[in-house]
C-alpha cells in the first residue's frame, strides 16, 4: 500500500480550509486538516513543496515511521507550521489504516472509553441580558456546558462577542481588525455575569469562560478567586502560556480549574503544567499538535498527572479535525470536554461527515476510517480569501495580546 498521489485543496467556504488529501496505489483515499488561521498559505506551501514530494512512493501503513520521518527529517522541530503540516499527513495515514482494516479509527485506538464525546456550546452576546438568552437557547438544543462571553462596558469589541451568534469567526479582514482592551474594565465585569448565570441556571449546568491571554499571572489569579462562587469547569487560557511556570502563581491562589493549550503544537509545550500539575484540562488538538500520534501522547502523560483533555474546537478546525478528534475523545481514559463550534451548512457540505451532535454529545461515525471527506468540486467554487486575526491594544496604544 504505497502512497500514489498527494493533494493540498485550499478552500473557503465561509472561511478558509486547508486539507491535505492522499491517494494510495490500491486506491484507498485519506484526509488530514491543515488550516492554521490566517497562516494558511505557509502550511499550504510546506506540505506542497517540501512534504508532498518525499511522500509519493512511501508505505502508507507506516504511521509512526513518517511521522519521525517528517519530524526529525526537517532538522528545524515543532512550531506551528512544521507541526500542522505533519498532523495533516498523520491524520490521512490513520484515515487510509481504517479503511484498510475495515475500522473506525477510534477501534484502533483501543475502542470506546465512553458513550459519546461531550461538548460544550459558544453562548456570547454583548449585554449580560442577552446572554441569558443565548445559553437558554443552548440548553434547548441539549448542551450540558456552555462557555459564557459578553461584551465589557466601556468597549467597543471584546473577544468571543460575534456577529453571528452560532458561527463566531474572529478572522474577519485581510488585514488585521484592531480592537481596544482594558484588564481593569473586564475584571470588574466577569464575575457579575457569571453570577447571573448560575442564578438562572442553577448549579448543574457546565459553565466555562475564555480569558483569551489577556491577564498576568495575578490578575488571573484574582479573577479565578472571584469566580470560585459560581463553579466553573474552567478558566481557559487566563495568560500566554510561553512561560509555563507563570501558572503556579494562578495556582496557588483559586480552585477555578485551569484549561490551556490551543496555540501549543507539542508535548514540549505542556510538559511542565502537566507535569507540576498547574492545570486541569489540556486543550491541544490534533490539526495544531501533530496529529492524533502525537496529540494521543499528550493525553497519555496527561492521563498520568489527572489532566484531562479539553481539545480546541472552534470553527477554523475544519470538520476533518473535529472527525479525528473525535475518534480520539472516545477511545482515551482521560477525556474531559471537547469544543464544539458549530460549521456552517456551506462548510459542512465541503466536508461531508458521519460524526452528528445528539443530547450534548458528538458521535463519531461507524464507518471505516474517520468517516469524512472533502468534496473536491464543491470545494473549487470556493476560492481562497485573505483573512487575518485582530491585534488588540491597551488602551493607550500599547499592543497586547489578543
Ligand atoms: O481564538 O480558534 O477557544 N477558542 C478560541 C478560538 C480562537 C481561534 C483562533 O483561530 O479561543 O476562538
Ligand atoms: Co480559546
């Protein structure tokens, strides 16, 4: 079963899409996801020039080998771009050993863990009113978690507010979109909502907020103090995490349980806050953290220090990432939740998909493989579009993180 053909498919429908697609000469097909938001190109360009190439001929069934090939024969190691571009070839491989084995591919992960993947919904609306509503209309649909974003007086634009409500994109321009920040104003705001929600929503509904990288290590510390009334599943991303000991200041100060690790793309990036226990949930996933072979060696050393998973899930991963991820939520001991932002209908009809949302859960699908593919022709109609995340400012100028 060698490797035929491999394709890089740029795509936008709606958003941009980067999908690695490969052939192999008994005409098995796989898919990998290899979108890194408003860095599409250089991934595109990777896996096209340097990877594509020294793919044609290679043993499909040889996983683990191609991905130290890959890794280890670029002599330049991790990064976002290397590592995308190799979690697309890993995750199409896996694809390929599915159907050739006549399997899901969570069967050969070691089968089902669980019934089904939890996910948690995106409620956000600019007015602590209007989110109400929006996490009731959550709860009608089923969700058991729900993350909570508003709008913070005093600001024009906060991160996680959408424009629509379902399908939040915060890639919005060719060029970056500026917004203004103030840790002051949005310090003094969170807790009240959060307040609000529980008292609507009593105590036993999952609820999780996205600091977003904004906060030092004492501010986050203070809002997880001020947050503890209400019972979080947890606090993501409360600093950038580059400095892994910043969390043990968070730490030793809140019992709000900690989640990071969307921007992380290896295992060198976790190692210390899994390790050190600094965190609760490890959000890696698989398009950004080298495939389900590595990803699945992070949930491992995780499963060892009670971190539990808490993948990223927002709509730049495409639906052959939130497949693949899915197929390893269910087979893992240590699962926690998985995101869970909704397509849109032009999206999912590029992506064909088995996986389906019921009661709260997503359910990966039976069929050999991961069960998703990508309509080629369909995907040609949607031409790629420049767009770029915002950069956020102080406001006094300063750029800070967004
Ligand atoms: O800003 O996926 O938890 N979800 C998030 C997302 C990220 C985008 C970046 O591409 O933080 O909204
Ligand atoms: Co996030």
């Amino acid at each position: 079963m060698k490797i035929a053909d491999a394709r890089v498919v740029v795509t936008c429908p709606g958003r941009n899409f980067v999908t690695l697609k490969i052939t192999t000469d008994d005409g098995l097909t796989g898919v990998g996801d290899a979108t890194l938001n408003g860095r599409e190109l250089a991934v595109a360009s990777y896996l096209t020039e340097h990877v594509v190439p020294a793919l044609i001929g290679r043993d499909a069934a040889r996983i683990e080998d191609t991905w130290q090939y890959l890794y280890k024969g670029a002599y330049w190691r991790r990064g976002p771009v290397t590592m995308t571009a190799i979690a697309a070839v890993d995750t199409a491989l896996w694809d390929i050993k599915g159907k050739a084995a006549g399997l899901p591919v969570y069967q050969l992960l070691g089968g089902r863990s669980r019934d089904g993947v939890t996910v948690y919904g995106h409620a956000n609306a600019e007015t602590v009113d209007e989110v109400l509503t929006e996490v009731g209309r959550y709860t009608e649909l089923g969700y058991r978690a729900v993350r909570v974003q508003t709008g913070v007086p005093g600001l024009d634009a906060t991160y996680g507010v959408g424009k629509d409500k379902l399908f939040y994109e915060p890639a919005d321009a060719a060029l970056p979109t500026e917004t203004a920040w103030s840790t002051p104003h949005y310090l003094s705001h969170v807790p009240e909502v959060f307040r609000r929600v529980r008292e609507e929503f009593g105590p036993h509904l999952q609820l999780l907020h996205d600091v977003h990288h904004r906060l030092t290590p004492i501010e986050a510390a203070r809002l997880g103090a001020s947050l503890e009334p209400y019972a979080l599943t947890w606090m993501e991303d409360p600093v950038p995490a580059e400095l892994q000991e910043g969390f043990r200041l968070i730490r030793q100060h809140t019992t709000t349980p900690l989640a990071v690790g969307e921007v992380f793309n290896s295992i060198w990036d976790c190692r210390q806050l899994i390790q050190e226990q600094l965190i609760d949930y490890i959000r890696t996933t698989v398009v950004h953290a080298g495939g389900i072979s590595h990803l699945r060696r992070i949930f491992d050393l995780a499963a060892l220090h009670h971190v539990r998973s808490g993948s990223h899930g927002a709509t730049d991963l495409s639906p052959v990432c939130m497949a693949a991820a899915l197929h390893l939520d269910i087979s893992i001991p240590n699962f926690g939740l998985q995101e869970y932002m909704r397509h849109t209908p032009e999206t999912d009809a590029v992506f064909p998909h088995d996986y389906r949302f019921e009661d709260g859960m997503l359910h990966p699908g039976e069929r050999p493989g991961l069960g998703v593919d990508i309509d080629e022709d369909l995907a040609a109609q949607y031409p790629y579009q420049p767009a770029q995340l915002p950069v956020n400012r102080l406001q006094d100028g300063t750029v800070h993180s967004w």
